[in-house]
C-alpha cells in the first residue's frame, strides 16, 4: 500500500471505492479500500464496454425484459464485489465492508410523475427485494420526499441503509430522524447500520455558478465547511444513543472538478473519520503522490467563511437545484442503460 493511502487510512478515514468495476475493486482493496459503491452511471459505463456481454446474453436467454436483464446484471456486479469486502465486514462484525446497491433511479423520474405514496412503496418493495439475503450490502436510497419517507419502514425491516444524494442539514436531519425510528422497531440494535452520504464538490460547482458575490477565499470551501458541519451534528446525534455500530457519513462527490486543484483537496481537508467514496482517478492519484495526510475533519472553517456563507448560500435554493440535477443525473443513465440492452438483445437475435 501506497504511503500517502496508508497515512489517510491511519488518520481515521475509512476508503471506500466509488466503483464495482471487478478490476477495480480488487486493485483498490489492495490499495486499503474497505468497501464500495454503485450507481447507475457506474453500471451503464461498464456494460458500454462490452466485458459483460456473455453475462448479458445468458439473462435474455431467459426470457427477462430489458429492465430486468439490467437489474440482474447490476445485482450480479454488486454481489461479486461484496464477496472481496466479505471479510472485512465479518472482521469488523458488520462496521464495514459493504457494497452499496442504488435503487432504480427512475422512481424520481420527472417524466413519469408517479404520486408521493407510489414512489414511497416502490422504495420499500425494491429495498426489500434486493436486501434480502445479503449482509455486507448496503441499499442507496435517495434523500428526496420519497425517499426519506421510506426510511423509517426499511431499517425496521432490517436492511442496512446509505441515504444518499444529501446536499444540506434539512435532508440529513430528516433521513438520520427516519432511520433511528426505523431501529427503534426492531427487537434488537446489533445490526444497525445506516450512513449518510453528503455531497461536496458538486456544491463548489453551484457556488462558483450561481454565487459570485462569496468572497474568493470561501469559493470552494462551501462543500467542505458544510460537510463539516453536517459530520458535527452526526458524531452529537448518535453518540447519545446505544448503537453497536457506527452510524455514519459518507463524503462523496470527492473527486476535484478544476484542473489547478489537487486531486486530493477534499480527501485532505476531510480527513481523519466516517468515510471517503473516492473515485478510482483520486486514489490513484494519491496512491502517486507523496501527501501525509493528518486528521482535519474537526478543524471549522475561518470565522469570515462562515460568516460570508450564513450570509449569502440560500442552502433551500442550492439542495433544490442540486436535487434536480442529481435526480436527472441518475435517472437518464439508467434510460441509456435499458436502451443499451435492447441493443445488445437485438444483436442476439439478429447472430
């Protein structure tokens, strides 16, 4: 393992890959990644490479439409990387080592419109469905109306939950509220587990769009103190509740987004506890590098950071743009991905 890997893992963080690309996850678990994560766009690249035709092929076969060849797929994907973190998760007797599997993102779909209460119990049906039987996978649900709606109704039935697609305190304060009624049912809290994945470079992205008038020593530090925050209030929350296992955030979208920024500028300013999803290009990067990374997670922001963003971000403005851009974010790649086994279903029929 790399020096510069080796010293972020020692300053508390927990790495986990934001990938389940086979190769991927197997050099990164080399590299000390503990765990994984998966999405739609994660899936339809790598069936776009055509390493998983046969597999695809063996499923039309079957007789499934062109939906389900793509949510068999996806479980198969996400079942062959929970059995690499296998072990830690028996190691850490379920702390760690799971894989996360994102329902279907079409739920949100604007397109389809579905009511409050349909998407509500299609999470509930779905998040039954793919939990059942497994126990280092975790089932990704998004933080939207819905979405923490079932929250509460799929802890009780004993999954294991990443809330994910949080941008501010609000949503976060509504999904850890759900989730801690949901483990209130259950007849014991030894397997509890629930984290919170906040989003941090894609919040730089809108300030620097949407809001020129922060001054240019808080442009790029908004994700960050406000993840900082959202962590704050999670260590107070749970600590005062009897959990065996960590309940915890997750920072994603940590991969920079300018040229001129280190590739590990979140990763650094971050480190120290919870976990880092990382996309494969910032561990390699840090892999090569020679960074020492040191605990920074509780060190706030500057008084005048703060001050400006209190003054300025219009945090229900940004978690509403934000929200809508990661719905359609999720949501298109899975269309492509349906279309694409279409294709390859046409091309079986046509050889």
């Amino acid at each position: 393992m790399s020096h510069s890997l080796t010293s972020l893992i020692n300053s508390g963080t927990k790495l986990w890959l934001d990938s389940i690309d086979p190769e991927l996850v197997r050099t990164n678990r080399e590299l000390g990644a503990t765990g994984a994560t998966s999405n739609p766009i994660i899936v339809s690249n790598l069936i776009k490479t055509g390493r998983f035709d046969s597999e695809i092929n063996e499923v039309v076969k079957s007789g499934a439409d062109d939906s389900e060849v793509a949510w068999q797929i996806t479980d198969q994907m996400v079942k062959d990387a929970q059995s690499v973190f296998e072990n830690v998760w028996t190691e850490t007797q379920g702390n760690d080592g799971y894989v996360s599997f994102e329902l279907d993102p079409l739920i949100e779909d604007p397109e389809l419109d579905l009511p409050h209460d349909d998407r509500v119990a299609r999470y509930i049906e779905l998040g039954k469905k793919w939990s059942e039987g497994h126990t280092n996978r975790m089932i990704k649900v998004p933080a939207t109306p819905a979405g923490i709606d079932a929250l509460e109704e799929l802890v009780a039935m004993g999954a294991s939950l990443n809330v994910t697609l949080i941008f501010t305190a609000r949503q976060y304060e509504a999904a850890r509220e759900a989730c801690w009624r949901g483990a209130q049912r259950r007849e014991s809290l030894s397997h509890f587990k629930s984290v919170y994945s906040i989003f941090v470079s894609r919040i730089d992205v809108y300030t620097e769009q949407q809001l020129p008038v922060l001054q240019e020593e808080t442009q790029g530090q908004v994700g960050i103190a406000n993840a900082k925050s959202i962590w704050e209030s999670n260590q107070k929350f749970w600590s005062e509740k009897a959990c065996p296992l960590q309940q915890e955030m997750i920072f994603a979208s940590t991969g920079t987004k300018k040229p001129e920024d280190p590739k590990w500028k979140y990763v650094a300013a971050l480190a120290g506890s919870d976990i880092q999803t990382n996309p494969p290009s910032t561990n390699d990067a840090i892999a090569e590098s020679d960074v020492e990374f040191l605990r920074q997670i509780d060190l706030p922001a500057s008084e005048s950071v703060q001050k400006d963003i209190e003054a300025n971000v219009d945090f229900i403005q940004l978690e509403q743009v934000l929200m809508q851009e990661g719905i359609a974010k999720f949501a298109k790649p899975q269309q492509e991905l349906i279309a694409l086994i279409g294709e390859k279903r046409a091309a079986i029929t046509i050889s």
